[in-house]
C-alpha cells in the first residue's frame, strides 16, 4: 500500500537457503491455488537471495537471471525485490510488483526501511523459538541428572545396606528374600538408567560432560554393586567433544581400576574447572598400596598414557590402608 505496488510478498530463507515461506498479496486465492506450490527461490529471487542485494527494475523479463513465470501465474512487469536482514544474515526478501509508474528510489528506500523492521521480527522470533528449544533440553537434563544424583544414588546405598545386613542374618529363608530384594533394586536401577537415557536431548545437541559421566559411572559401577558418585565444580558446557572424550576414557580406566583393585564399595569422581584446564580426581576408600611397589599392568600404565595422550598430566597418591587418589589434568 506504501508503494502503491499491485502485488507484494514476503519471502523467508531456511536454513539451505530456500524460500520456506511465501506470504502474498494481491493474488486471488483461486490464482494461486491453479499455480501450484510456492517459489522456492529461482530466477531472480534466487538471485536476491544469494546476492543479498536489492534489485529495482522496469521490465523483470529483462533482467538475464529471469527464468519464467508459471502456468496460470499472472505477467508482472516492474519489480522491486529487497532482502530482508539483520547485520550480515540475510533472513528474507520482500517483493513487489506492477506499480502503475514504476518503483521510484524512494519507494526502493521505504522498502528498504521496511525491511529492517522484518528482519528484526523474523529474527526475534527465530531467536525465541532457539531459547524454548534450549529451555526444554535444559530442563530435561536436570531430571535426568535428579534421577541419577537422587534416586538411583540412593537406591545403591539402600542396595548395599540390605547385602551388609544379609551377612549378618543366619536364617536361610530370610538371606534369601533379602537377596530377592537386592536383585529387584537392580533391576528397578536398569530400568530407571534407561528412562534417564530417553530422557537426555539428542546426539546433536550439545553434549554434557556432567550427563555423560553421570552416565558413564553407573555403567561401570552395576556390576560391582557399588557407589560411585561424581561431583563438578564450575561450569563445564561449551567444551569440545574431544576433551569431553578424553575426559570419559580417562574416568572409564581410573574407576574401573578403582572397583577391580580398591576392594572399595565407594568411589568418589570430582571435575573441577578452571581457565585452562580440566582437572579430574577419582578417589576410592580401598586397601591403597605403594605407589613405588606397585607392579606393572593394574591399569595405570595406561591412565598415564591416556592422559598424555591428551597433552594432560597424572599424579597418583596412594597409601597401604588409605586408600587411592588419582588425579588427572587436561587443556581444555
């Protein structure tokens, strides 16, 4: 109406590239319905798209991109066609065509100015649309991560409460149903473990180091029927998958040397953060040993190896009786 233009629409850009949407004026909807499916964005709109730059012409057929119009499409003559963006990202383009005395540089400036305001809408509701997403991803982490710290962790401990308690009881029929509800408590763990699983967003999304540890240590400690809690301080999003995956591989060989080794029923991992590094503790409250005695093969060759791998460091503390503390620190 600003323009005076006889038909208008506004175009908006998916992620490859393509028109997504068409929303028009000035066709009749028995028109459009005989042309068939909207433009994707050829001819000359493709050219506006990938150009990104405005295009005011009198005769649209003259331009050397022009490829047609459809069958039952109206013949449009002059043509102003401006793309929609904010800063560098082009998130559309607005067209108009057949003003009676052709598109003046002011009705191209008006145009222009219109779509900056587009461009801002389009662009804070894709932006609102991107924050629910997140909203909800978050969201299911967190009951996940409560499932897991909470519940299942709890479970464990009433699960190694009830076999303490069947060491002490003599009556036969009794250990046995103590037993029964032992295995019961597994498989209500394996059946919540896979519950936390669907509950965590997609392979795409970002990953969660915290979620995957989580994840990893109640694998690793199932079969040992042992605690194995993990704690992080400091924010660990926005790490790359390749110290996320070295952090994992080093956690997988430290605990699992822990419950081989310790005779530890308690295993304790903590991540910490700080401005360069990663530093990861795996600490058991098992029989320890001597670092300097120790023979080769128990796993710790390896660690060393791994955490080298990451261009990281490991130190080891241990004592007879004291238990074990590893301690691994990675660039991140």
């Amino acid at each position: 109406e600003l323009t005076s233009a006889r038909y208008g629409a506004l175009g908006v850009i998916g992620e490859h590239g393509t028109l997504i949407e068409f929303i028009h004026t000035g066709v009749d909807p028995e028109i459009v319905e005989r042309i068939g499916p909207p433009p994707r964005g050829q001819g000359v709109l493709g050219t506006i798209i990938r150009m990104g730059k405005t295009i005011r012409i009198d005769r649209i057929q003259d331009h050397p991109d022009y490829s047609g119009f459809p069958q039952h499409h109206p013949q449009m003559s002059n043509f102003l066609g401006v793309p929609i963006a904010v800063g560098d990202r082009v998130y559309g383009n607005l067209y108009l065509a057949d003003k009676a005395e052709g598109f003046t540089a002011e009705d191209e400036a008006l145009t222009e100015a219109l779509a900056v305001v587009a461009g801002s809408a389009i662009s804070t509701a894709r932006l609102q649309r991107r924050l629910r997403r997140v909203a909800v991803i978050e969201d299911r982490e967190r009951i996940a991560r409560d499932l897991h710290d909470a519940i299942i962790q709890e479970l464990f401990a009433v699960g190694l409460a009830l076999q303490a308690l069947s060491q002490k009881v003599n009556d036969p029929d009794t250990r046995s149903g103590i037993g029964g509800a032992v295995d019961r408590l597994d498989e209500c763990i394996t059946s919540l473990r896979k519950f936390i699983f669907d509950l965590r967003p997609p392979a795409w999304a970002t990953r969660n180091l915290q979620a995957e540890l989580s994840d990893l240590v109640g694998q690793l400690a199932a079969p040992h029927r042992a605690l194995v809690e993990v704690s992080v301080e400091g924010s660990v999003r926005g790490l790359s998958s390749q110290v996320i995956d070295d952090t994992l591989q080093i956690v997988r060989e430290a605990v699992s040397n822990a419950l081989r080794h310790s005779g530890s029923d308690r295993v304790e991992v903590s991540v910490e953060r700080d401005t360069e590094h990663l530093i990861v503790s795996v600490r058991d409250h098992g029989r320890g040993f001597d670092p300097a005695q120790v023979r080769r093969g128990m796993g710790l060759d390896n660690l060393s190896a791994r955490a080298a791998a990451a261009q990281g460091g490991a130190t080891i503390d241990s004592r007879p009786g004291e238990g074990t503390t590893i301690r691994v620190t990675v660039p991140c």
